[in-house]
C-alpha cells in the first residue's frame, strides 16, 4: 500500500518548526506529529476532514471484534434496564456549522 502527498510549496518550509512530517520505523509509514486538517486550516482534533471521504479498504477501531477477547453474552433484562435510563435527545445543527459542513437537512 502507497502513501502519496502533494504539497503546493514541496520541500519548502517556513521555518524548522513546520518540518513535522518523519518517516516511520514500519515500512512504508510516515508520521506527522500535530495536528491534520484537509479543507480545514483549523484542526481541533488529530485528523479533521471537512468534506467527503472515501475508503478503498477497511475502517479497523477499537470497536471491531478483531481486537476482542472474553466476549460473552450478558442479561438481556439488566441491559434493557439500563437503556430505559439513557437520556436520548433531538437536536438541529447550528447554521453556521451546517453551512460550513455541506449539510443541507439540519
């Protein structure tokens, strides 16, 4: 699997702090160490997308059962015991979010 960049000002940089990018100790990796925005100059979290993305190939998260061991079944009565204690919400988004984010249904 290939990893491409494309910079508009390649190999050129401000100054030292901005040379963030290193390659990795696993073949064929890099690693930026700060923050990643695309369409964004803002980040305000490790990777913030804003747009669409696509994925040729799979999401892998904590969540997948990959990852898991000593999975078994539980009390299917204390589980929807605590559902009924959930607070479930509707929301609008903001118009300023939603503009910014493509989204036409808020």
């Amino acid at each position: 699997q290939n990893i491409f960049f494309q910079a508009s000002n390649p190999g050129q940089f401000e100054n030292d702090s901005d040379v963030l990018w290193q390659r990795g100790h696993v073949p064929e990796t890099i690693i930026y160490h700060g923050r990643v925005g695309i369409n964004t100059d803002a980040p305000d979290e490790a990777l913030v997308v804003c747009g669409n993305a696509k994925v040729m190939g799979r999401v892998m998260h904590p969540p997948d059962s990959r990852a898991k061991q000593n999975i078994r079944e539980v009390d299917t009565n204390e589980q929807l015991r605590r559902i009924t204690q959930m607070r479930l919400v509707e929301y609008d988004y903001r118009p300023e979010f939603a503009s910014v984010m493509g989204i036409k249904d808020t």
